[in-house]
C-alpha cells in the first residue's frame, strides 16, 4: 500500500516518512513490552542517531539535543534559509504528533521556532472569524463573499472549530476536498472552494498566524485531461456570424427594453464581463486621450471588481457612438440619475448585471437562438470579443487589457506597459466589424 506524503520537499518528505516510521517502532515496541520481550526503546522519535546526516533535522548550522521537557533544534547559523527550513521540518513534525519540541535560536538572527505546548496559537475557528472580517463587502459581490465565506467556515467546520491552526496540514485539506467529491460536488466547485481557503491560508501566513511557507490549500484540486476537454465543450460558446445577425436585427432588439438594448450593445463591443456593465455609474463615462471611454472600477457605490487587473478604462467603440450611446448617457444625467441602469439592484445577491443576464437569456430563448454543445447566454459575447479579435491577429497583451485578463508572466507584468485608450481603439476598431445585416438600436 502506498500513501502520498503531500509535499515535493525532499526534507519534509523525509521527515514525514521518518515520522509514520516512529509511529509504528512505538507500536511495536508497546507489543514487545507488553509480551515481556523488554527490547529498549529509541531515545529519539526520527528513525537515526541525532547526529546522523540521514536525520532530517541533520545540518551543520542546526543541532538537535534531548531535553526533559522533548527535544530541542538549536539554530546557530545566521542563514534565513536554514531557519526557514528548520522551521517547516519543525511544524511537520509537530503536526504529526511527535514528541515536544523546544528551541533555541541564534538572538541575531531573531528566530524564534518555538513549537511548546504553553503556545498553542489560535484555533481553525477563530482563524476563520479573523480572515472573514478582512473581505470588504464594498469591494466584494454579495454572492462571492457569500460563497468565500462558505467554504472557510466549511473547512473550519469540517476539520473542528477548536483544533489548533498550527497542526492542519496538506492531508487535512486533501481530506476535505475528498469529503466535497463524496458529496457529488462538481470539480469545479470544489476547485472554488480550495482558491478561497488557499487565499484564507495566505492571509494567516501573512498575518503570523501560520508558518510561512508551503500553502496546505495549493495544488489540491486539478482538472484532469477528460474535465478540461468536458469544460471546454459543455462550457458557453461565442455566438457565430448568424447567430448576431439573428441576435442584433431591428426586429429582434424591438422586443427588448431600452437598458437591456444597450447592455447588449455594450457587451458585444467591449467583452465587458455582465456585471461590469450591470453596475456602470455615469461618471464612469469620461474622455481619456481624446477617446470617449468608460471606467471599470471599484470606486462607485454597490460596484466591485472580480480581479485587480478588471480595474481597467475601455474606450467606446465607434459603432456605439454612432448608435447613440453618448447621447443616452447625456439624456440620463439631465434626468438627474446617476448610474446607466437606474433599476439595476444595487447589493443583488448575483450582481448589478443579473437582470441584464436574465433578460438576455429569455431574448435569445425567444428567438431560438441555441447552442451546438454547450450553452449560450450574456457570457457568450465576451467569448465572441475575445475569439473576434483573436481571429484578426490582434495582439494578446491588446486583448487582455480590453477584457480586463491578467497576463501574468513576467515579461507582461514587469515589463510591459499598458496601452493608452487610442492605441486600445486603434487595434481593436476595425477588428470588431461584424458582419450584422441591421445595425439600428
């Protein structure tokens, strides 16, 4: 039988293994004792003399030495790293529930790897209630702090309100995600569920709560090859040429209501994500670089942003102007409203742009607008922007920025800069003409 250790780290591999090996000379030596066999025990729970270099906590600058009160790891070297190190081979250790361990440390250094029973650092209850207070619900959806919150108190509950953070582990996570596909949740939602807790762990390494270092949440859940494959086809489809034409007629968008019109509009020449558009005020309309714009941004009341690269100023798109946007905007401030969909719910559960994703949904269910695979909806014209462009050889880095997509390797995140809003209209101008037979809102 084989059972993974949960780490990629050859020393904590080591120390683990020599962990579960103890477990079992302790098992064996507690049979021999009580059958009169009287074999000693070990004088250290690692497997080999404490000062054999096959010891995991062997090193020139640590020491392990025997103590009445468990064992000490004396750091005397000034090296972050070994500190760093010593430290997580220390918390394996102690979470494996192996005997004490006491410290002592180089002053200098500042290192302090105490791992004694008088410190026993907050429970997963209480870490919970700390990272929880820190999601901004002016920053947030509702319906994402909602799920957010879900998963941390689920985990929490799971794994026991009053057991000590500093003891949970990769197998403990791993466990739990094994608890939600036992109860037939989607990989997809599970996947969800480990990027909350992963970015609840990050907060507490930060905040001191946990050991700095490996991320018991990462790398829990991945896709395999047959999900990837399913997600991508069962997923939303951009809309083909005759689905827009079908889609954008006069007579189609007659039997829609002004604001979802121009929802719509907005969606097929931005990419712009529903609720992005749902929660636009009219002061996001401005002149940037000579270019009419409008701002995607967190700053407005009720408005949230999924990502810090959705913050981002997309310019109009000429189509947009001549259908009449800037006067629409215009229309509503003289109106004395303040925000492009005046009866969009601000704070709804799923967003400002759910009537928008409603509403669009029942118009292409109307018309019998359907998809080959997977599905249709509002999403599928941000699909439609992104495959268009695509196709007429716009540059990646044009398409991110437009969409509010973060490339995030290094060449794009430290060394290249942002468009300007011509340049952004420049590229994508001529590139978003789709062939639609009537053009009038």
């Amino acid at each position: 039988m084989k059972r993974s250790l949960g780490t990629r780290s050859a020393r904590l591999a080591q120390a683990q293994a020599y962990v579960m090996s103890a477990r079992v000379a302790a098992t064996f030596d507690e049979a021999r004792r009580l059958i009169g066999m009287n074999e000693p025990v070990p004088d250290n729970p690692f497997g080999f003399p404490l000062d054999d270099p096959r010891n995991p906590l062997h090193s020139p600058n640590w020491r392990v030495e025997k103590t009445r009160e468990g064992f000490k790891l004396a750091t005397d070297g000034d090296s972050a790293k070994e500190h760093a190190q010593a430290i997580e081979v220390l918390k394996t250790l102690l979470a494996a529930g192996t005997a004490p361990v006491v410290s002592s440390g180089d002053a200098s250094a500042g290192v302090d790897v105490t791992g004694s029973p008088s410190k026993p650092g907050i429970s997963v209850g209480e870490a919970a209630r700390k990272y929880l207070l820190t999601l901004d619900s002016a920053l947030l959806p509702d319906k994402t702090r909602s799920q957010k919150k879900a998963a941390v108190n689920g985990f929490a509950q799971w794994r026991g309100l009053n057991h000590p953070l500093a003891q949970c582990s990769r197998t403990d996570v791993a466990e739990w995600v094994q608890s939600l596909r036992a109860s037939e949740l989607a990989t997809p939602t599970i996947a969800n569920k480990a990027s909350y807790l992963k970015a609840c762990f990050a907060w507490l390494q930060g905040a001191g709560h946990y050991p700095m270092g490996d991320n018991p949440a990462a790398g829990q859940v991945k896709f395999g090859v047959r999900e990837k494959r399913l997600r991508r086809k069962l997923g939303f489809e951009a809309f083909s040429d005759e689905h827009l034409r079908v889609i954008f007629s006069s007579e189609s968008l007659a039997k829609l209501k002004e604001p979802v019109r121009w929802g719509a509009w907005l969606g097929l020449y931005s990419g712009a994500r529903v609720s992005e558009i749902g929660q636009l005020r009219l002061e996001d309309f401005c002149e940037e670089d000579d270019v009419p714009c409008f701002r995607i941004t967190a700053r407005g009341v009720g408005q949230s942003l999924k990502t810090d690269a959705s913050e981002r100023v997309v310019p109009i798109h000429p189509e947009l102007v001549r259908l009449g946007l800037l006067t629409y905007v215009e229309a509503l401030r003289r109106a004395g409203k303040d925000r492009l969909f005046p009866r969009a719910k601000v704070g709804s559960v799923n967003g400002s742009g759910n009537f928008l994703s409603a509403a669009f949904g029942r118009h292409l269910t109307a018309l019998g607008v359907k998809p080959k695979v997977g599905k249709l909806g509002f999403h599928s014209l941000r699909k439609t922007v992104v495959q268009t462009l695509q196709t007429a050889g716009v540059a990646s880095e044009v398409r991110a920025q437009l969409v509010g997509h973060l490339l995030d390797d290094e060449h794009h995140a430290t060394y290249s800069r942002r468009f300007t809003p011509r340049e952004l209209l420049d590229a994508i101008g001529p590139a978003l003409s789709y062939s639609l037979a009537d053009k009038r809102s």
